[in-house]
C-alpha cells in the first residue's frame, strides 16, 4: 500500500490565522467600544456648546465664540487640531439650517462640528490605527420674551396721565413758528385731559414710512385736543384720533450693575460732571452720569454706538449756544460697544423717578439715532436749531417743540431700544 506524504505545520499555520483573527475580532470589539464612548461623549460635548453659544448670543455678548470653545475644553475637547477640532458657526456653515439652505432664519440657528479621534489598541493588527467620530449639534436662539418693538410704531409718546392747565404744561406740544415732520410713527398723549395735546400753531406733519407701510397719527387718550397745523401728506390721508386707551408702559431696563469705574477721558464709565471739559468725542460704550449733562457755548459733542444713563434724580439734559450734538445708540452688532456696555437701541435713559427737564433748545445742530427713555421727565425742542432725518423715538413725561426749530422725525424700529422683558431661551433643534 502507497502512503500518502505527510504535511507537517499545516495545524499550526491554520492556528496562527486563527489568533489573528481573534485578535482583530477582540480588537473591534474593544477599541468599537471605546470609539462608541467617544462618540457620545463627543455628542454630549457638542449639545452643551451649542446650548451655551446660543445663549450667549441671546444675551448679545461680544465673546460668544471664545465662550463656546472653553465650554467645549471643560467638556473634554481642547481643539487642539490634533486629537480633536471643535467648529462653533453661527449662522450655520452647512445644512438645512444655513443661510443658503433657509435664508429668512439661518441668523436664529448656531452650528458646533466636533471631530474626534481615537487611537485603536489591539484593532491596529489589522491595520485600523485610529477611528475618527465627526458629531453636530445645532441649537436655535431665542430672546424669549422681547417685544416686536419699544412702543411700536410709535416716534413720540408722553407718558403723564395727569391734567393740563396751559399750553406751557401741555402733555404734547407744538407752537410757536416750529416744524415737525413725522414719517412713519405716531404721536401720543397720554393724559385724558383735552387741554393736554396743543398743536397750536406751526406745522406738523405726519407722512408714510419710507417703507410705505405705516402712516403715523396724532393720538390722544382724551375726547379732543387742540390740533391747529396737522396736515396728512405724502401718502398719507390719516387722521387724528381722540379717545384712545395709553399704550402699557414696556419694562424699564435694568441698569444695576451695569456702570463702570470713574473716568474723566470720554471711554466709558461713570462720571460725576458730564461731559469732562475738553472731551467732544466719546468712545463706544455705557455712560453713567451723576449730575447734569450739559452742553452749550458753541461746543460740541459726538458719540456713536453709546448709551447715556441719568443715574440721579436731580441729574438734567440742556443743550444750548449753538451746541452741535451727534450721539447714536449701539447697533445690535456692534460688538466693541456692547463690550463698553451700551445697550442696543438705547441713547439716553433716565429711572420715572427723575423729572427735570431734558432740554434741546437752541442747539443750531442736533443728530439723533435710538432711543430716548426718560418717562419721568419732560423733553423740550425749542429755538432756532435744526434736527433733520432722526430715527429717532423719544418717550417723555411731556415733549414740545417751539421757536423755529425745524425737526423731521423718522420711525425705524430696528434703530431703537429691544426690551427683553423674559430671561432668554434657547433650545436644541438637531
């Protein structure tokens, strides 16, 4: 009988594959695991910077970015472009959410992109050396309780619902040879008291927004007024309104905490004499005032992107002798003046509790853009100066106009104050 040849080592061959095999199957299993504990961990990373991204720029601060990517490292994600990258996007840089993808709310979405790799342990047998879990999160902003506007589609509202005696105490005025132009916003008195609301002489009037969507009206919560000069124009072809409940007074802003420390040099801060001899240009930014702020002598001052705060009751406005005044509120972009603590939209504010006079009369040149908050004290317009193209809304105790003053009012609600009346909310949208 023939015997067949032996194959020695074939066993052994067939023992080793089977080891390899085993330790790639074991290899998956381990580091498959760990890339799966990564990956959530990762997402979770995610969700938390999204969420605190979102309500950062619901707060509107400056440094919503730098914010997001420490919330990121605290969370295990360092970017360090090596073990992992963390992109923060606001609008969101891809997706369905993204300004090419949804053009009208891209601006309410942000975008966090984790990417993360993990080094494999026994599954680099087989030649797998890393594992590489890429995560997104997108969370939408929401300022949860702000209203559509400050006193919408109002330009001029007095707040003192009291009684009237003459046109010198008149809730609502203009006399004299005065001419008001108002496009786009409403007028409004307050008080129920008909002796209140005085155009008595000049001219007043009122014109359609430039949008050609709003034609303002003179509007009084008493029965009638005095409304000699009121002319519709330009579009318009409103009419007066008698009898109409007071708008509800929006929430006061909440200054505490907000002034900074004593200055002297025009940057933002608090000062007890306003503005600093010498100072015609302020820096972008918060300033708190103890005392007056006057400005007169043929001086000027010019400020954009700022808020002026009246802190003291005692504390007026007056500009005179051909001052020259060119102050503008922050825009809600403006990051350099929200970091020097202006309040978009607001220019001026004083508390209810201040009731002197803030005074603009005969200032040859005034330019105006927000805001101006001072419920608690009247707003005076007289003289010779001129105020032309002012988006600007002014709510006041009482506000006149006389002399010859000359004034066009403008209606531009995304120029004035946004109260968030809510904490604001955000939330996970993916």
């Amino acid at each position: 009988m023939k015997k067949l040849p032996r194959e020695h080592g074939q066993a052994l061959i067939l023992f080793v594959f089977a080891i390899v095999g085993l330790v790639a199957i074991t290899g998956l299993a381990v580091d498959g695991g760990l890339a799966y504990s990564d990956r959530r961990a990762a997402q979770n990373a995610a969700d938390a910077v999204a969420l605190k991204a979102a309500l950062d720029l619901a707060k509107q601060n400056p440094d919503w970015n730098a914010s997001a990517l420490a919330a990121a490292s605290s969370n295990g994600f360092s970017n360090d472009g090596v073990q992992n990258t963390v992109q923060v996007s606001h609008p969101p840089a891809s997706g369905e959410f993204a300004c090419a993808s949804a053009p009208a709310i891209c601006n309410q979405y942000v975008q966090v992109i984790i990417t993360s790799r993990v080094k494999t342990n026994l599954a680099a047998v087989v030649g797998l050396r890393q594992i590489s879990n890429t995560v997104q999160s997108i969370a939408r902003v929401s300022p949860g309780g702000s209203s559509s506007s400050f006193y919408p589609n109002s330009s001029v509202v007095t707040t003192n619902t009291g009684s009237c005696s003459c046109f010198a105490s008149a809730n609502l005025s203009v006399g004299g040879s005065s001419n008001l132009q108002v496009a786009g916003g409403d007028l409004i008195s307050s008080s129920t008291d008909p002796s209140c609301t005085q155009f008595s002489s000049g001219h007043t009037q009122m014109e359609q927004s430039a949008q050609g969507n709003y034609c303002g009206s003179i509007i009084t919560s008493a029965r009638s007024g005095t409304f000699f000069g009121v002319t519709y124009a330009n579009g318009c072809s409103g009419s007066n309104k008698t009898g109409v409940s007071a708008p509800q007074a929006p929430a006061a802003p909440n200054m505490a905490g907000l002034c900074g420390p004593a200055k002297s040099d025009g940057t933002p801060g608090t000062y007890n004499s306003f503005p600093p001899r010498g100072v015609t240009s302020l820096q972008p930014g918060l300033y708190c005032v103890h005392g007056n702020f006057h400005v007169g002598g043929g001086n000027q001052l010019t400020g954009h992107g700022v808020t002026i705060y009246m802190m003291d009751n005692a504390g007026s406005i007056a500009w005179y002798g051909q001052s020259r005044i060119d102050l503008t509120a922050a825009a809600p972009g403006d990051t350099s003046a929200i970091a020097g603590g202006a309040i978009p939209g607001l220019l001026v504010y004083a508390p209810k509790s201040n009731h002197n006079t803030m005074d603009m009369s005969t200032a040859s040149q005034v330019n105006l853009q927000g805001t101006w908050l001072t419920p608690g004290a009247g707003c005076s317009y007289i003289g010779q100066g001129s105020a032309m193209n002012q988006a600007v809304q002014f709510v006041c105790s009482s506000w006149s106009m006389s002399g010859n003053a000359h004034a066009q009012l403008v209606y531009d609600a995304s120029k004035f104050y946004l109260p968030q009346l809510n904490v604001p909310m955000v939330s996970l949208a993916k």
